[in-house]
C-alpha cells in the first residue's frame, strides 16, 4: 500500500510542478519602472531692484537620463509650460511661460559639468519686473521615474 502511495504522491507531484513551470513560462515579465537620475536641486530667485535676494530652496527631483525637458520643469503653483527645449552638447536651453499670477516668460539655460552637477538660470519678465532664477543640481543617484 505504501508503494501505491508513493507512486500516486509522485504523480501528482509530477502535474503540479509541470502545470507551475507552464505558468511560470507564461507568466508576464515583471516590467519596471524606467530609472532616472536623482537631482537635488538648489534654487534662488532674485528680483531686479530688490535690496535682497531670497532664501535659496532645496528640492529632490527625479528626471530621466535623457533631458527631453529640463529638470524639475513643473511649476503647478504658477501654471507653468516649457517650450522649445533644446540640448546642444552639455547646455540645455528652453522657453517657459506661466500663466500666474503673476503672468510671465521666460527663457531657461542649463550647463551641465560632467554627469554629476549642472548649473544654469531662468530669467523671466512680467508687469512686475525682471526676475532671475538661479539654478543649481546634483546628482544623488537612481530613481524611478512615476509614470
């Protein structure tokens, strides 16, 4: 009887790890997300005719390898769009607008130094006056970009 047993217990150990190698061939491949480069971003606006410069502000931002866009380009706050985005070797240029308040445009330069820092600035124009951006990023590492 024992015998009988084993041979039923083999047999069925046999299906199942048959039908789990099927399913494991089937199985979708586990995508992931697309890496990208983690920046810490320092920027510091200045304001023509200002006596003082504000505080600069740190942020984290994850951008793909490839700059299609510069990094950290969304402004939700003040209604932001980039616009003409061009790389040429290591400098990054584009234009931005915003729809405010206030309403202003602007044009954006980037250089990168190697493929850990860049640094460049945003000088925009509105009803208000001139005002600059300056920018500054470096590179932490990886991060997965949220699709």
């Amino acid at each position: 009887m024992f015998s009988k047993v084993l041979r039923v217990s083999t047999a069925t150990a046999a299906v199942l790890l048959a039908a789990l190698a099927s399913s494991m061939t089937a199985a979708e491949p586990v995508t992931r997300a697309p890496t990208g480069d983690q920046w810490e971003v320092t920027s510091q606006m200045s304001m023509e005719g200002a006596p003082m410069a504000l505080p600069a502000q740190k942020a984290k931002v994850c951008s793909p390898k490839v700059w299609k866009e510069p990094p950290g380009a969304a402004d939700e706050r003040r209604k932001c769009t980039n616009s003409d985005f061009k790389m040429d070797g290591a400098k990054a240029t584009w234009k931005v607008t915003c729809a405010g308040p206030p309403v202003m445009t602007g044009e954006g330069e980037i250089t990168r130094n190697g493929a850990d820092s860049w640094s460049g600035a945003i000088r925009f124009t509105s009803p208000e006056g001139a005002m600059t951006v300056k920018l500054n990023g470096r590179r932490l590492g990886e991060c997965e970009i949220p699709q």
